[in-house]
C-alpha cells in the first residue's frame, strides 16, 4: 500500500466536499436558465466536441486505473486517477463555457433512436448530478490511506462514474447533427 498523500481530518473534508458539490450542482442548474448572447467569433459547439473527447479519456482511463488497482500497480493507480480527476474538471468548466454561449440544442431524431436517446441522456444526467461528491470521497479516502473504506465506496463511485463517462460522448454522437 501507498503511504497517505494527506493527513486525515474527516470534518473538513466533509464540508469541503459538499460546498463544492453543490456549488457545481447548482451552477450546472442554473445553466438552464441562463445563456449569454455573445458571438466569440468560434463554432461554439467545439465546446461539446471537447466534452466528449475528454469524457472518452476518462472513461479509458478509468479502466486502466481499475486494472492497475487489481494488479497491485497503486502508485500508477493513484496517478491515472488524479489525471482523471483534473480532466473531469477541464470539462466542468468546458461544460459551463458550451451552455452559456450555446444553450440547450433540441434533439430532433424520430423513432427508436428518439427513445434510445432520452433514456441515455434520462439517465446520464442525474448520474452525473450524484457523482461528484462520490468521486471526491473516494479519492479523500484513498489519499489519507483507508484504503478499505477507499474500495468499499470505489465500488459504487466506479461504475457510475464510468456509465456517465461512456455515455456522455454517446450522447454527444447523437445530438450534434442537430447543433
């Protein structure tokens, strides 16, 4: 096992961790109220694109993260991890910047692809809602070595994180014809 990155101190942790869980959640929510009008002069939509490319990295990254836990490999394990992390942040903030100056695009498919798109995206977005604070536990634990507690939530943060993952640039492949 590794040696603990930081020092355990469960209170801060707890309201660091829900301050910016509901800070994201409630900007991310606002986001459907709220669009500048503003023509920076770019195809806007290179916001998504670069969603979706990272959400694929994620996912990728996620699995390779998984393996090297199984394979003992955690110094590597650790560092996927963080990369996944901070690339889950460059697309919050790409995230943001895509619906503030592009809005919400309707999805104008017919028939079962129509269905097959709202339940992904009916799923996809309160997973993605409920994620963040999972993850940032996960990764507080991991960092301050209980490493038990560390796999017994990684089990519920892994595959959600991982569906919402896999599922963003899906939904990505199906909405942008219609950008």
């Amino acid at each position: 096992m590794l040696t603990p990155s930081w020092t355990k101190n469960d209170k801060k942790a707890k309201l660091l961790i829900y301050t910016f869980s509901i800070i994201v959640f409630a900007v991310v929510v606002a986001l459907g109220r709220v669009q500048l009008n503003v023509q920076p002069g770019f195809d806007v939509h290179i916001f998504a694109l670069a969603n979706a490319v990272i959400n694929s990295v994620v996912a990728v990254l996620l699995v390779v993260a998984l393996f090297a836990a199984k394979s003992g490999k955690y110094l590597l394990h650790k560092r996927i991890m963080l990369v996944a992390m901070v690339l889950s942040i460059l697309f919050l903030v790409s995230y943001i910047a895509h619906h503030l100056l592009a809005g919400d695009t309707k999805f104008g498919g017919t028939g079962a692809i129509r269905f097959i798109y709202y339940f992904i995206l009916g799923t996809h977005i309160p997973l993605a809602g409920i994620i963040l604070p999972f993850i940032l536990f996960t990764a507080y634990r991991g960092l301050i070595g209980e490493y038990p507690r560390h796999r017994k939530i990684a089990r519920i943060t892994w595959p959600i994180w991982f569906y919402v993952a896999v599922t963003g640039p899906i939904i990505y492949i199906l909405i942008s014809p219609y950008y």
